[in-house]
C-alpha cells in the first residue's frame, strides 16, 4: 500500500516530468521558428542574410547572459549591496578577453569598432544610467535577458527604455540649450548639406553643437603609441593591454582588497596561525573562479562579441556596403532608411539604439513625426521593425534567454505588482535618458568602447559605478524601513 | 507579493521574498541577517534564481552557514544559520 509521502512524491516527479516535456517543446519551437524566419529572409532577397546574422549572435548572447547571469546592475547592486563581486569580476574577465579579440580584429583590419567623442558628458550620462539600472533590477543588457526569463518588471523596464529614449530625443527643452550649441550646430549642418528642419529638438543642438566638438581617442591611434610600437602591436599594446587590461586588473586587485581580502586572510590565519603573498594570490585567483560559470561566460561573451564583430566585417565585404541601410535602398525600402541613406548598423554587438528606434516605429504609427531630427531622421533612420538588423538582434538576446532558462528550467512568468511596477518603468525610463547622450549603454557606451581602445569607455564606467552606489543607498534607504515594520511584531 | 518576516520559534524566522525580483531578495536577507543574533536560523523562500546565487555567495563570504537548500514547486528554500 502507498503511502501519503510517496505519492506526493510521485505526483511531484510527474509535474516535474510535464514541465520538462512543455519546456523542451518550446525551445524546439524556438528554434525552429528562428530557422524558419532565417531561411525566408534569405529566400526573399540574398541581402537579408545580413539580418539574420544578427539574429543567431543575438541567440548567443542571450543565451550567455542567461546562463552566467550576466548584468551590470547585479555587477554593482551586488557589491556595493551584499559585498558579493562574483558579476563585477565576471564581467573584468569578459573585457579582458573581448580586448584581445578586438585587437586581433583591429591588427587584420576586420574591426567595424569606431571610438566615440570624448568628455565629461559620458560621466554625467552614466550616472543616470547606473540609478535607473539600479532601480530597474537590470541594466540594458540584463534587462533583455530577464524578459526572456520572463520577469514583468524587466519588461516595464524594457518599455521604458525604448520610450524614454525616444521621446528624450524628441523633447523641444529648447530655452535650456546654450547659444553656441545653436549657432554652431547651423553651421554644423550647413557644411554637411543637412536641411534646416532636421534642427529642431535639444538632443539636435546636442549633437550637432556639443557632441561634434568633442576629440575623439583611439589609444592605438595616438602618436605616442604609433610612434612607439610598429605595427599590428600598437593594439594589443595600446588598446588591450593599457586600455582595457591593466585598468580590469587594478579594478579586480581594489575588489578583492575591500570585498573579498578580508574575510579569506582571516579564515586562512584562523587556520594557519598566518598568512603570506602566496595567500594573497590564492584568494585572488579564487575570487576569479568563486563563480565559474559568470567567469566562463564572461570568456565566451567576449570571444563571440569578436567573432560577431569579424563576421559582419565579412557580410560587408561581401556584398559591398558599409551599412545595412544600402541594402535596404537597393532593395527599394528608401522610406526605412535616415537622410544618407544609413539605418542603426553597428556592427557590433549594441542594445539601446535599436529600442530607440522601436520605440520611434510605435510613436510614429501613433502620429508624431519621429523623422525630423537628427538622432532618427539624419543618422539612424526608423526601419519597418521586421528589417530593423539590431532590433532582431535585441529579439534574438530576449529569445536566446528564453531558451536557456527553458533548458534549465528558470522560466517562469512574473507579473510585476506593487513597489516593482514603479521601480521599473521608472528605472527603465532613466536608463533610456542616461543611454542616448552618452550614444550608448553599459554594452555599446562602456563594454565595447573600453574593449576597441576608447577611453571614453572608463569615463561612462565611473558614471555608472557613481550611479548605481546612489541607486544602492536609495535601496538600503527604502528595504531598511521595510524590514522595520516587519520586525516591529517581536524584538530583533 | 508581500514581503513577510515572521518568527517561527525561538531563535528561529522565516523570510519570505517570493515574486520579488534582483535585488530585492538579497537585500532582505542581509538585512535580516543583520538583525539576528549568532546561532540563530532562517528560512529564506525565493523563486528568484539569481538571487539565490547571490545569497549563497553572500553567506560564504560573511560566514553564514547553508544548512539546508530544497525546491518546493518553484520556489527554493535555504535555511541558513547566521555566523
């Protein structure tokens, strides 16, 4: 005869066994949807396999993110909250490696990476990204990630960003922008045959009147480097190594010496009376492997972030073009593509301009004229979402989680409610603000930038990092009187 | 969703952090942990995977031990006695 306890055992193993089996049909379905999608882009018109290269790396890069838990937000919220740098030092490691990839890349003339103007601007930009990266429980690549994992507050978080951004750079705000912004983005636009009515919004002022002014680094490229290093060398030696490398080591050598040190030299003198530099090593070296699946996926980002970059280079090549949007005019889609013809194509792996553009596609089937202005309208046009090249890939991230969290069994749907609904839309809004002026993310803003030999990188890195520290005090601010009253029935 | 923190017995809580999201379900375990005395035990419920990464980690940093870690349907319990 049966007992209660096994048969709820059974009735356990068997709801186990239906989830499994649901699961597996839907990564099937997945997959198998994306390889039809494929194989009928590339039968309407050879061109489009350039779209669907996007859309496979974006598969790879959500199932990675997914699987090592990938997020900037956890990186710092992490840290700076619970003292836990198993994210922060996951994504070191990925730099590291994606530096040497881009190098690599750059020394076989195959890189599509260009550096960004240089200034304080990208700081200011970080900051507002890091609070809302906070607030939303994600930044904008582990935003995408936990839609796939089907959590509801990173999906408000993810309409917050492609509106926010959207409607940032459409906002008049004209009486706060300074005189020589105006004066010199006319003349700006005069030199380069842009119409008058393409100046219309602040953001327009901002690029063409501020941002335009800025230097722009490349560190292989400085005269110091080239005249000092021959060769294919200047970017392993300038952009690796002293851009990306030893300031990813300092930072891990800083994380260890006030996160982890501590703790691991008091265990080892606990147990040995004392402790050397050979300690000293061992806790780093375990700090790097504490979490070997974000450190591995941190390697395997960085290498398919290379190759991602190298296999685009080579669809360029290919069919003869420097942007998707050539392709889409010779195909006849002139309506998708910005004034020159260009449309967002990076080249590279990017996740908020792409959202941008959506979230323009949505406002303008809605009536708002999206197309006069120089973010859409001059350089990155407002294509029919289904031949937008990076919105597949930002698609192809949210499946790719999808399917990696179905394999392992972490999907689940979670309907935002309560505090969360704020916080998201909120944090998603403030990361779209924070991303459009410093022209990117944590990913295209500070993972790529930093990797390809743009100093520029670090200085949206300290902005983020400032960001998310304020975003973490609101936190403990706002937890600490949470757990008050529910500590208020007995004494703690 | 409702955050709750109740006592179960002496020395012993049960925190519950289930549909919150990151970060919300490792800051109320700090915090929790915070407050309680050396020796004393709770059982943290999250179905929030990542969350419960980080708590692991947490733990073995600041020297909590993991007595135990189950999944009841979708959500995992760690019962973890502070250190």
């Amino acid at each position: 005869m049966e007992t209660t306890e096994s048969v709820d055992i059974k009735a356990a193993e068997k709801d186990a066994k239906a989830i499994e089996r649901r699961n597996t049909f839907w990564v099937f379905f997945i997959l198998g949807g994306l390889i039809l999608i494929s194989l009928i882009y590339a039968g309407v018109n050879i061109y489009y396999t350039y779209l669907v290269v996007y859309i496979w790396f974006g598969l790879a890069y959500g199932m990675m993110l997914q699987a090592g838990r990938f997020c900037m937000a956890s990186a710092s919220r992490d840290l700076f909250a619970a003292g836990v740098p198993r994210m922060a030092v996951g994504i070191m490691v990925a730099l590291i490696f994606f530096s040497l990839v881009q190098a690599f890349l750059h020394a076989t003339d195959m890189s599509t990476f260009h550096p960004a103007p240089f200034g304080i601007y990208l700081t200011l930009a970080g900051i507002v990204f890091g609070i809302g990266m906070v607030l939303a429980g994600g930044c904008a690549s582990g935003t995408l990630y936990k839609v796939g994992e089907g959590n509801g507050t990173s999906m408000l978080g993810l309409f917050g960003i492609c509106f926010g951004q959207a409607l940032f750079v459409i906002t008049p705000m004209n009486a706060l922008v300074p005189q020589a912004w105006v004066q010199r983005s006319q003349e700006v636009i005069a030199a380069q045959g842009i119409p008058s009515e393409y100046l219309r919004a602040w953001f327009d002022y901002y690029l063409k009147g501020y941002i335009s002014t800025k230097p722009i680094y490349h560190i292989a490229e400085l005269d110091f480097i080239k005249n000092t290093f021959s060769g294919a060398s200047r970017f392993f030696i300038g952009d690796a190594l002293l851009n990306a490398i030893v300031p990813a080591v300092l930072l891990l050598v800083v994380i260890y010496a006030f996160y982890v040190r501590k703790g691991f030299i008091k265990k080892v003198r606990k147990k040995k009376g004392k402790s050397g530099l050979g300690d000293e090593l061992r806790g780093f070296w375990g700090m790097i492997t504490a979490s070997k699946r974000t450190t591995l996926m941190g390697v395997l980002i960085g290498i398919t972030a290379g190759l991602h970059i190298w296999v685009l280079a080579g669809m360029r090549h290919k069919f003869a073009v420097e942007n998707f949007g050539q392709l889409l005019t010779k195909m006849g889609h002139a309506h998708d593509v910005a004034l020159f013809g260009t449309v967002f194509d990076p080249g590279y792996w990017y996740i908020t301009s792409q959202e941008a553009q959506f979230g323009a596609w949505v406002l303008e089937k809605l009536g708002i004229d999206m197309r006069h202005n120089i973010f859409f309208g001059v350089n990155n046009g407002i294509p029919e979402l289904w031949r937008n090249p990076a919105l597949w890939m930002s698609i192809g991230i949210i499946l790719g989680a999808m399917v990696m969290s179905l394999i392992n069994k972490e999907f689940k749907w979670k309907a935002p409610k309560g505090e969360l609904i704020v916080f998201g839309l909120l944090g998603g809004f403030l990361m779209g603000m924070g991303s459009r002026p410093s022209l990117g993310c944590n990913v295209g803003a500070f993972f790529i930038r930093v990797a390809g030999g743009d100093p520029g990188g670090w200085m949206y890195f300290i902005g983020m990092a400032i960001g998310a520290f304020v975003g973490v005090k609101f936190f403990n601010w706002y937890t600490e009187r949470k757990m008050a009253k529910q500590m208020e029935a007995f004494d703690l | 969703m409702a955050l709750k923190f109740e006592k179960t017995g002496e020395g012993t809580y049960m925190l519950d952090v289930c549909g919150y999201v990151c970060p919300h379900p490792q800051i109320y375990t700090k915090k929790s942990l915070e407050k309680m005395a050396e020796g004393e035990i709770v059982e943290v419920y999250i179905d929030n995977p990542s969350s419960v990464e980080t708590v692991e980690q947490m733990c073995n940093q600041a020297g909590h031990e993991i007595l135990e870690k189950r999944t009841e349907g979708g959500k995992i319990i760690i019962k973890i006695e502070k250190g």
